[in-house]
C-alpha cells in the first residue's frame, strides 16, 4: 500500500563515467547533476517497488532540483526519497543527495503509477 513516508536510499561513486565531462553537461571532472538526478529518481522508484499493484510500476515525471555543491571523482553519493503525498496515481517525493561531506543537492520529485503493458503498448515500435 501506498503511504506517505515510504523511503530508500541509492548510492553511486563518482567516476568517469558519471561526470559532467561525460554526461555532456560539463565539461569538469566531478559528479553531473544528471547523474545526481538519476540517482534520485532511482531512490524514488525504489521506495515504493515494493508497495505497487502486480504489473505496476512508477514513471518519472517531474523534478526539481538543486545542485548545490560539487563532487569529486571517488565521493560517495547516498541519494534519499521520500514519499510525500499521495493522490490518486500522482507520488510526490522529497529527494536530496549527500556526499561524505554534507548535502550537495536536493529537490521535489513527481511519478505516476502505471501498468507497465499498457504504458509500453503507447510506445511506437522503431524499425
């Protein structure tokens, strides 16, 4: 079931391949704020997996968020969600991420609940 204060934590370790200079959105060597976003949202997702229907999952909708301080290559990044509002399909989350040192980001996060066939079924095949 679906309640407010569902939670979870992700972790990464900044690296080559999740920095500014690679994702494109930089051109520095420390942890890219699309990989803290990805992160994040991973958090969400998994704080409620576990909570969905059978054949249901979350989809991404919304974020927003600040990246407040930088990452050097091998910080350990621990992103946290939690589950703030519930209302029909719509899941609102508080997101932040920490590195060893303190805080370097944090945001609201918004995902639906989907059923997967259905949600794929709307996607055109490429061929």
């Amino acid at each position: 079931m679906l309640e407010k204060g569902l939670s979870a934590q992700c972790t990464a370790v900044a690296d080559e391949t999740n920095s500014a200079a690679r994702m494109g959105s930089g051109d520095l060597p420390v942890f890219a704020t699309p990989s803290m976003v990805a992160l994040m949202e991973h958090a969400a997702m998994t704080a409620v997996a576990t909570a969905l229907p059978e054949g249901a999952t979350t989809v991404g909708s919304e974020i927003a968020t600040t990246h407040i301080k930088p990452s050097g290559a091998g910080a350990r990044i621990t992103a946290t969600a939690v589950l703030t509002a519930v209302e029909g399909r719509k899941l609102t989350f508080n997101v932040g991420a920490r590195d060893e040192e303190g805080m370097i980001g944090e945001g609201v996060h918004v995902r639906f609940v989907v059923d997967r066939e259905k949600f794929m079924a709307k996607v055109a095949p490429r061929g």
